[in-house]
C-alpha cells in the first residue's frame, strides 16, 4: 500500500462532475453540463456570486464557445476543432438567484466548418420551460483538424461521457 509522505501537499481529488472533467473554467462559474451528445449540448447556471452578481456577457460568451466547441468536436467524429468567429447578441440581464439554461444545437454540419447557435435563457426554478432569452449567439467552428497528442485523454474522456 502507497502511504502519501504528510510533508507533501495533499493529493488533488478528482473532478466528480462532467463539467469538471471537461471544462475547468465552466466549472469554476458553476456551469453544470448536462446533456453532451453530436446534435444537442445542454447545461445550467444559477446566477450567483461565484460567476457574477448579474450574469456577465462575457460569461455567457464563454458558455456559447464551450457548449459549441464540445458538440462540434463530437459531430466531428471527435477531432479537433477551433472556433473563429462568436457573435452574441445579449438581451436581457440575470441576476443573483436567477436559473440560466444553455442549449447548443447545430445550423451546419460541414466536413470543414460548422455553425452553431447557442441560447440562454432564464427557467422557472421548478421546470425548464423556457421563460426570457438572455442571450443568443452563433458559434463558427474549424474541424476535423488532428488531435494533439497531449490532448488526446481528455478526447477519450469525451468519448466516454457523450452520449452518443
């Protein structure tokens, strides 16, 4: 048995949610992924402190980039993909306590390029009926580049969390 020398720093536990494994600063928000697959990317923030005390465009920007880039790379067969252009449009603020969901869906699937539309909107805390759009956004990806080796494991990460 391994015994850890109590001089060193404590060993990292390791991420438990998807959004952890896949996308740290997502995670650092309180963005929660919930549904990965080629042709839908879902997730969830409840505005707070953590992200911001009004939900911050360039939040919302990030969730846009990080929801497109993980559908492209799956509808991709997996590799990589680098995102050239992001336009949002912001249309009504979040506050504090507020429920934020995301949805990601592709408008075009390429073997080069692929767009993606990405909205938030603000939820009812009970259901995910879509209340107010808080921001729109399109996402322009590049595909099908090769995947760096160093990259490589979080690739299969992917591949084992989506639901394909």
């Amino acid at each position: 048995m391994d015994h850890q020398n109590p001089n060193d720093p404590p060993l990292p536990s390791p991420p438990s949610s998807t959004t952890a494994i896949l996308d740290s600063p997502l995670n650092a928000v309180g963005f929660e992924i919930q549904i990965l697959s080629p042709h839908r990317v879902t997730g969830r923030i409840v505005v707070s402190p953590k992200c911001c005390q009004v939900l911050h465009g360039g939040v919302s920007a990030m969730i846009a980039e990080a929801l497109a880039s993980v559908g492209a790379q799956m509808a991709a067969g997996f590799k990589r993909v680098a995102g050239f252009h992001l336009s949002i449009d912001h249309l009504q603020s979040a506050e504090i306590g507020d429920l934020v969901l995301a949805e990601a869906t592709p408008l075009s699937l390429g073997k080069a390029i692929q767009v993606w539309e990405v909205e938030l909107w603000k939820a009812k805390s009970s259901s995910v009926e879509r209340r107010d759009l808080v921001a729109s956004s399109r996402v322009t990806l590049l595909c099908n580049m090769p995947v760096p080796k160093h990259a490589q494991p979080l690739v299969d990460t992917l591949k084992r969390l989506a639901k394909l």
